[in-house]
C-alpha cells in the first residue's frame, strides 16, 4: 500500500517535471503531431493506397499508425533513456539511492510516466487522424490496437532502460539516440512502407521491434486481424529488455571517475 | 611513520576508546579502501559520539569523500569494521536509510520542480518525516519556496541539498561540504542551521575544507592525510598534541637584542626583522617576567600580542609533514 503511494507520488512529480522540459514536450508531444499533420498534408493525395506484407490501406491511416508507432518510439526509447542518462549523470538516481525509497519504486514510476504520455499521443494523434483524415477505426482494431501500445511501451521502455547501460554520458547519448531513432524510423515503415524496402534491410529491419510495432499498428488501424509474430516480437524485446537493465542499469554517474 | 607525528598519533590512539555502541553513532576500525593497486583509506579507526558534530577534514585527496560515502553505504570497504546507527553500512538496509540524511557532493535535483515540490517528494520517502514547511523554513528557503530549483542561486541550490537531506528528520545526518560556494553571509546561516541540528540531539558528520567552519561547529575533528587518521579531538586537544606553541610576539625595544630579552624572559627568542617571537607552551611564566621586567626598566613593549594557532595553522602543520619528510 505505501508502496503504491511511492509509486504515485514519484510518477505524479515525474510528469510534472516532464510537462516543465521544453525539450521533451517538443520531441515526445509536438514533433509526432506536426509530423502527422504534414505528412498527411504533403505526401498523401485523396485515394493513395500502400501495402504492407499483402494488407493494402489508405495513405491516411497508414501515416496515422507511422506516427503512432513514432510517438511510442520517441517517449518510450529516446526520451527515456536521454533522462535516464541526464538523472544518472548529473547525480539525481544516486541521491535517490542513498533515501529509503526502494529503486524498483522509481523504475515502475519512469515506465508509468510513459505510458501516461504515450496513452495521451495515442488519442490526440487517433483523433486528428479521425476527424481531419477520416481514419476509421473499428472496435476489434481499437482491441488490437490496445495490445500494440502496450506491447510496444513496454519493448521500448526496456530497450531504453537497458540502452542506458551502453551509454557513458549525456554527449553521446544525446548523438546515438536520435540517431538510432531515425535509422530504425527509416527501415521500420514510419516514414516509407516496408513494402519498399530492400529485402536484405527488411529482415535487418525485422530483429529491431519497431518494426513490428510499425507494422502491427498500421495493420491493425487498416483493419487486418492480428499478427501474433509481431505481438511476439515486441514481447521478447520488452523481456530480453528487462533482463539487460536488471542486470547492467548503473546509478552513479558514470563520466565521472570514482 | 616519521618521528615528527608519533605525538600525534599518541594522542589519536589515546582518544579512540571503545565506545558502547548505544553511544557511537559511527564506529570505524582499522578500514581500508583500495581501488585497484592505490589506496584510498589506509587502516582509519575512529567514533562519532550520538549528539556529537564531529568534522572530517584534509586537503583533496586524502580520502574524506571515500570515507563518508562507505558509512553512507554507497561504497563497499575492502576491509575492516564499520558501524552505523549499529548497522553495517556495507549491506544498506531500508529501516536504515530511514534514519539517516545524506548531503552528498555534486548531485543535482530534478531542476524543473520547485524547492517546495522537492521537499514534498522526499519527505514522503521517509516514515515520520519533519514538516514540509518547517523543513523548508530550516533549510532556509522559505523565500523561495515556490521556485524551480534550476532557476536558483548555486548557494540557494545547496540549501535545498541540504533541505532534502534533513527532510526526513533523520538521527544522523551526512554532510559532504554542504557550504561549499556559499558566500559569507549563506555560510553563517548555514552553520546556525547546522548548530540547531545538535540542538536536536541530531548527530552529524561533516567534511569540509574550510578550518574556520570546523572550529566553529565541530565538538571533534578527524583529520585525514593519504588516507591515514592523522589527528582526532577537540581543537584544544589536536592543539595540545602538536609542536604549536602559543607565540608571544613584539616590537624589539630599541637598544635591546634577542639575547637580551631572552635572559629576561627565561624562554628563546627568535628574531625577524623589527620583531621578537617567543614560542612557549604556557605563554603565563613568560608574560609574567617578560612584562614584569618592562614595566620595572620603564620600557614599552610595542605590539605586544599573544597568538594562539588557529587550526588552519594546525592543520597546515599536520598536512605539512608528509611533504617534509618524504
């Protein structure tokens, strides 16, 4: 009981925090909005269509789901692990270690906090795509749906949470992270469908879960039935995830020598 | 060990009496820290008394950071003992960390929330913690309660390290240079602050490099050299236990050398310039004859002045040694 409390009250001060970051607001909320808007406003005209491993869409849903699947990307991998790396560097997970409070507490309060800021994408982001794109969505799709944004909150998460293991200091983490997110972006069917792809960088493509999350999003707003192999895929990732941070998650700043 | 220390560490074997452990808040002996081949703590022994302010001092690099953060459980000693509140801090324990606040160095806070929202989330970590608002008011930042922390001064910053740190109301509290880039007036309060704490009955352990905040707040101080122990008590007794002599200093009276005075005085003089220098133990004999004589020969001693070492002079002496005899 008083470990829900901890629980609350650390994910309640963490999105205030957040909703105070410029930066994060900027690159988790407001860039896959305007990317939507754009995207939908520049590439699509009325009756474009795209495949995706034999489902055929309407470019309109299709970008909706892109960006979707990006806005879960950007909060629950890039801004998770750049904050983890900007409170482990500049001391706050140590001071928070040397309190009472249990460190599991604060890993469970991180992980709510994206799924708070990602629930909020998911309906700004499916109600611009409803109203100014027509984007229809059914009540199995809204299931599946469901199921995607968790699964996938949770592979990114860990991958954020174990990424910051590999990562030494706020300098690199802020030049690999963009980095990655932008390559799996490209490979993954956020910005070109994967019907596009070469083969040879579709299967690289498909070790890494946003491609499944992509994929699974876009399929599932285009009303296919669910693709248990992506589910799967995202599962694995937010489980070897969670193996990785338990074992190798540091708390003291590590660009400092000891 | 050189010969010239042997008195010193005399006198720290003579003050580190086993204490019951309901009366030591810390007990440490014989510690060692080495990280890899360099060795950070070289064999430490020492107390802190419940309700004592006992300060850790030494230059950078003698291991004081090493020594606080193995009893605040960060860092695991390669050997030795050590006891916190009776509990070893090498295996950090919830119930433990409950009773103790830590004010480490260079660790920063969420720079978005504001010094209230701060206070508020740590002292919710804590079972009986003090009033947010009396926290704050201690701390000192009852004017800047509702600022974002990343908006602050650097000294006001560190009043809220110090803020979450008390939060709690923890019965021994760790302070890693809590007044380091304060300005004089911040420091003052801060050491009034710190002097509330013993009011309390709160125990604390402090590292500094400032002598002066040593001498006005500490009941005892360590002082650490390369990771060794090298002096431990009150000022008086770290005085007592050194070859710093109390220094009676004046003008030399005109038509009067060294050797004049010293037959007088009964003690050697040294002469520097216009000046006399008598170094003595007990400075009243000597003042007795010496200003006896004057007063009888009609001679004015101009800028008579007795000089007791302050403890930067101690601690200079001590941390000289090393540099002398290697």
């Amino acid at each position: 009981m008083s470990e829900l409390r901890l629980v609350l009250t650390q994910t309640g001060y963490q999105l205030v925090s957040v909703a105070r970051n410029r930066r994060a607001v900027v690159f988790s909320l407001v860039f896959p909005i305007v990317l939507l808007v754009m995207f939908n406003s520049v590439f699509v005209k009325g009756t474009d269509t795209v495949d995706l491993n034999g489902v055929t869409v309407d470019a309109h849903t299709y970008f909706t789901g892109s960006m979707l699947a990006y806005a879960i990307l950007l909060a629950g991998f890039n801004s998770l692990a750049i904050s983890l790396v900007m409170q482990r560097e500049s001391g706050q997970l140590k001071r928070l270690r040397g309190t009472p409070v249990p460190s599991w507490t604060f890993m469970v309060a991180t992980v709510l906090r994206c799924v708070v800021t990602v629930g909020l994408m998911t309906l700004v982001l499916l109600a611009i795509g409803h109203f100014a794109y027509d984007v229809q969505i059914s009540g199995s799709a809204a299931g599946d749906l469901l199921l995607y944004v968790v699964l996938g909150i949770a592979a990114m998460c860990s991958a954020g949470i174990a990424a910051t293991a590999l990562i030494g200091d706020v300098d690199s983490a802020s030049a690999a992270l963009p980095l990655i997110a932008v390559v799996l972006s490209l490979i993954s069917g956020i910005f070109v469908s994967v019907d596009q792809l070469p083969t040879w960088l579709a299967d690289v493509a498909r070790v890494f879960p946003v491609y499944h999350l992509t994929t699974g999003v876009q399929a599932a707003l285009g009303g296919a039935s669910l693709d248990a192999g992506n589910a799967a895929v995202l599962a694995l990732w937010g489980l070897g995830g969670i193996a990785v941070a338990a074992r190798r998650f540091r708390w003291e700043p590590q660009g400092v020598p000891a | 060990m050189s010969s010239a220390s042997t008195p010193v560490k005399a006198q720290l074997n003579g003050a580190t009496p086993d204490i019951p452990d309901e009366l030591a808040a810390i007990a440490v002996r014989d510690l060692h820290k080495a990280y890899g081949p360099a060795e950070a703590l070289r064999g430490v022994s020492f107390d802190v008394r419940r309700g004592e302010i006992f300060a850790l001092l030494g230059p950078n690099g003698a291991g004081k950071t090493t020594m606080i953060e193995i009893l605040e459980g960060y860092r695991r000693r390669t050997s030795g003992e050590a006891r916190v509140l009776g509990a070893d801090p090498g295996r950090p324990a919830r119930r433990w960390r409950e009773r103790i606040g830590l004010v480490l160095q260079e660790c920063e806070l969420d720079p978005n929330l504001t010094v209230r929202e701060t206070v508020r989330l740590f002292s919710s970590f804590y079972p009986a913690p003090r009033l947010v608002e009396e926290t704050i008011e201690l701390a000192g930042l009852a004017d800047v309660g509702d600022a974002r922390v990343g908006r602050l001064s650097g000294g006001q910053r560190r009043r809220v390290d110090v803020a979450v740190g008390i939060a709690g109301d923890p019965e021994l509290i760790f302070l890693d240079e809590p007044t380091t880039g304060f300005d004089p007036t911040a420091r003052r309060a801060a050491w009034s602050m710190i002097d509330g704490l013993r009011g309390l009955g709160r125990t604390v352990l402090l590292t500094t490099h400032y002598m002066d905040e040593a001498q006005r707040l500490a009941d005892r101080i360590g002082i650490l050299r390369d990771g060794e122990l090298v002096a431990i008590g009150s000022v008086e007794e770290i005085g007592a236990g050194l070859r710093n002599d109390a220094l009676i200093r004046f003008r030399l009276p005109e038509g009067f050398a060294g050797h004049h005075i010293a037959d007088e005085a009964g003690a050697p003089v040294e002469v520097e310039g216009e000046l006399a220098i008598i170094r003595v133990a007990d400075p009243q004999p000597v003042l007795y004859r010496l200003t006896s004589w004057a007063v009888h020969e009609g001679i004015h001693l101009s800028g008579l002045e007795v000089i007791r070492p302050t403890l930067e002079e101690m601690f200079l002496e001590l941390t000289a040694e090393e540099v002398e005899h290697e």
